[in-house]
C-alpha cells in the first residue's frame, strides 16, 4: 500500500470537490450574521501528483498547514495579478476572492 493511500485510510480522508483528499476536523458552531457559513472550519487536505487542486475562489480566508510530502506551487489570480509561489512554507493564508490552484511540486510527491 503506498504512503498516501495509508495517510488517505488513517485519516479517513474523502475526495475534495475542487481536487485533492480532505476529512473535516473542527466546525465551529457560530457563523457568519445574516448568512449560513459557519465562522471556522479546518480540515486535513491532500494533494497528489494525479489529483490536484483546480482553480477556484473563495468567499473567507484560508489557512494551509505544510505537515508531510512535497512542497506545492500555489497559483493565484486576482483582477490585476497572476502570482506563483513554491517551496517549503509551513504556513500560507490565502485572501478571500482570489482564484487559486494549487499543485504538488514534485511529480512523485503524495
């Protein structure tokens, strides 16, 4: 069994909508006044090589944690930029509607 299908089993992960492998961690039971968005979630993510994230906005900030595997490339799109940024960084906020994608920097990675 490979290491990202033991990572995928341990954790219980699930195919993400935009890409990926996810299992939802914590759900906080406030949201947002006048809408129906909870105010913080967090999540296990993973990415692969065969399964990356596709480009997509979102309506809140996100926080990444880097624990395991390859570094990713994160492409971001705004109305006046197109960015890429890649290597070992540990923690990433990404701001709320940007489009982005993010894919892992090393073929093999999981």
């Amino acid at each position: 069994m490979s290491s990202q299908q033991q990572l995928i089993d341990a954790l219980g992960l699930l195919p993400h909508p935009e890409g990926g492998f996810y299992k939802e961690t914590y759900r906080s039971e406030r949201s947002l006044e006048g809408e129906e968005r909870n105010l913080l979630t967090s999540i296990y993510f993973l990415l692969t090589s065969e399964n990356v994230s596709r480009f997509h906005r979102i309506k809140s900030d996100e926080l990444w944690y880097f624990h395991a595997g390859s570094p990713l490339i994160v492409h971001t799109l705004s109305e006046a930029t197109c960015n890429t940024t890649s290597g070992s960084i540990y923690q990433k906020a990404s701001n709320p509607f940007s489009g982005f994608q993010k894919t892992p920097f090393s073929a093999a990675s999981f």
